[in-house]
C-alpha cells in the first residue's frame, strides 16, 4: 500500500501496533514463567490479560474507521522480543533475572508508548474521534504498565539484585 495522506500513514502505524500486540502476546507467557518476583509475576499476569484486551480494542479502532483489522509484522518489537529472549537465555541469578526482565519489559513499553502516542494523535488531527478515545486508553495502560514495573524494580527487585 503507498502512503499518500496521513490517514494511510495511521492505517499503516495501526496495523504495525496490532502485530506488535500479537507478537507480544506469543512472548508474555515465557517472561511470566521466567520471572521470580511475586509482584513481577502478578504485573505480567495483569498485563498479559491487558494485552489482550488491547489487541481487541485494536480491532474496534479498526472498526471505527471503516477498514479491516489487518496486522503487519512490527521488526521494533520483534527485535524486542529477540533481546528479551536473549536475556532470559542468560545464566542469572533469579534477583538479576528478575531486573533484567524489568528492563527488557520497560523497553517494550516505551516502544507502545511512543506508538500509541503516535496513531492517537493521528487519530485526533483526523477526526476519528472513536479511534481517538480507544487509542487513548490502551496508551494509559501502557503509561501505568511502566509505572509499575518501574516502582516495582525500585521498591524491591533492584535491590535484591545489587544485595545478592
């Protein structure tokens, strides 16, 4: 498809987000098992089943624009997930693990903030007001997703990690 308005370029950043979504969910189960940290564990439990909803609310978008929810392979998050794979590959000890998959995580999510931020100010500038207020709220789950992951690393993972 050639990109000639803004709308084909929302169109093409969207289908990328819902690969990447998919691709995501393939991968969330190995890091849920991987990870050590009750409190680890219960964030990536959650937002696996976020993530869902996510791909789901993708599909609404799509909806609401009038087009097929088609999805693109995302290399940004292939490569993501290539270096998450890596890392939990490596010899570690839990703690480090853990921080480890936190970064790896926190990575992630940077890339679906920067991407959501994107296609929802698309979305505004175009008038798809429904895509708008979808888009919108999977980029504050993302936004909180980070949070967390960050408060957890600060408040105990890290610091299991450096005391081991």
């Amino acid at each position: 498809m050639k990109l000639q308005s803004l709308n084909d370029l929302l169109v093409h950043q969207l289908q990328d987000l819902y690969g990447a979504e998919q691709q995501l969910l393939k991968a969330m189960p190995k890091m849920l098992s991987t990870a050590q940290s009750p409190k680890l564990k219960e964030a990536f439990q959650t937002h696996m089943t976020e993530t869902e909803n996510q791909v789901k609310r993708l599909e609404q978008v799509f909806q609401s624009m009038g087009i097929e929810a088609e999805a693109i392979k995302c290399k940004a998050m292939e490569g993501l997930l290539k270096e998450a794979e890596e890392m939990m590959s490596e010899d570690a000890d839990a703690e480090v693990m853990d921080a480890g998959l936190i970064a790896s995580a926190q990575r992630v999510e940077h890339y679906e903030i920067a991407g959501y931020g994107t296609a929802s100010t698309y979305a505004k500038y175009l008038g798809h007001n429904e895509a708008f207020n979808l888009l919108q709220e999977t980029l504050s789950e993302e936004k909180k997703t980070d949070e967390l992951l960050t408060v957890i690393a600060e408040s105990s993972v890290n610091i299991k990690a450096e005391n081991h």
